[in-house]
C-alpha cells in the first residue's frame, strides 16, 4: 500500500493539535473488533449495520450473510464507509475509511482470512472455504454445528481515512490514498 499524505484540518483541530500520524491510525482499524458498516439503499436511504472486521494487508475486510440487506445494497452501490473508536468524547480516536467494498472470492485470500479471524476472536469465528465463500462452523455441547447460511466476504481498500483524536488536544486528520 502507498503512504497516505496526511494532513491535519485546522478548520476543526486545536491550535496545538498534530496529526495522527499514519500508523497510530491503522493501529486503531487493526485492534478494532467491530466496525459500522454504512451502505447504501436501492431507494438512496443510508443502511447501517455493525459488522466484525478485520485490517489485513492494505485494506479493510468484513464478512456478511449472502442474503443480507447489505449485500443487496452492495450489488448496486459498492461506495462504504467503516466507521470505529470509541464512544468516550474526549478519549481515543475514531477513524472513519472510505473506499468501494469489492467481493472476495479468491480461496487463498479466502484462507487467510478465515485464519485472521480465527486468530483475532480467539478461535469463535471459524470458516471453511466453500467455493468463493465460507461455511461457518462452531461447537456447541461438544457437536459440530454448520450454519446453513452462505457468508460472503468484502475488501475495503481506503481512498480516505479521516482519523478524530479526542481529548487533549482534539484534532481532525485525513489520510488520503
């Protein structure tokens, strides 16, 4: 991945702020366990929905039902944006990642996620490549459970991150790709 030119927004940052740099930020998208997943509906109404996430390589990644409402809305608008942080006000810092969400289907980014997933939710999260998705597997009373379910998985390579420190000082960072 190319390094974002990040710049601070004074227009919105404390006359003492300084940017996030670049990897304070991906430290963030990496270390998060949920993202906000915003698509968009057939009718143009905003959709959205938490989604388990992971930061692999240079893009974003989450994985959804295929008959889910967001995928529905993928099919005819791929333009997403995955917001994460914190709900504290003067703590922390949310990042915001724009960028078109683009199907997985390839099985040995398909793998590699799966063992992503695994590793990052301590083995709760196990998908088997079925084809050009995941089965998902899990134990219950000693029993093997396959939910009947076809998961679909979705890339994020940003175009922009905004980056919003909180605190002391707050400031409004854009990293642009």
């Amino acid at each position: 991945m190319n390094t974002p030119v990040t710049m601070l927004d004074t227009r919105h940052s404390d006359p003492d702020a300084e940017p996030a740099s670049w990897d304070e930020t991906r430290r963030v998208v990496e270390a998060a366990q949920l993202f906000w997943l915003t698509t968009v509906r057939a009718d143009d109404r905003p959709h959205v929905t938490p989604v388990a996430g992971a930061w692999a390589g240079d893009s974003a990644y989450f994985f959804t039902g295929s008959t889910e409402q967001k995928v529905m809305n993928l099919c005819r608008n791929p333009h997403v944006i995955l917001t994460t942080g914190c709900n504290r006000w003067d703590d922390g810092l949310d990042v915001v990642i724009e960028g078109d969400a683009v199907r997985v289907t390839d099985t040995g980014t398909l793998e590699r996620l799966a063992a992503v997933w695994a590793a990052k939710w301590d083995g709760r999260w196990q998908f088997h490549v079925l084809g050009e998705s995941y089965e998902h597997h899990y134990v219950e009373d000693g029993e093997e459970v396959i939910v009947p379910v076809t998961i679909y998985v979705f890339a994020v390579r940003p175009t922009r991150v905004l980056a919003f420190a909180k605190g002391d000082p707050f400031g409004h960072t854009t990293h642009r790709f």
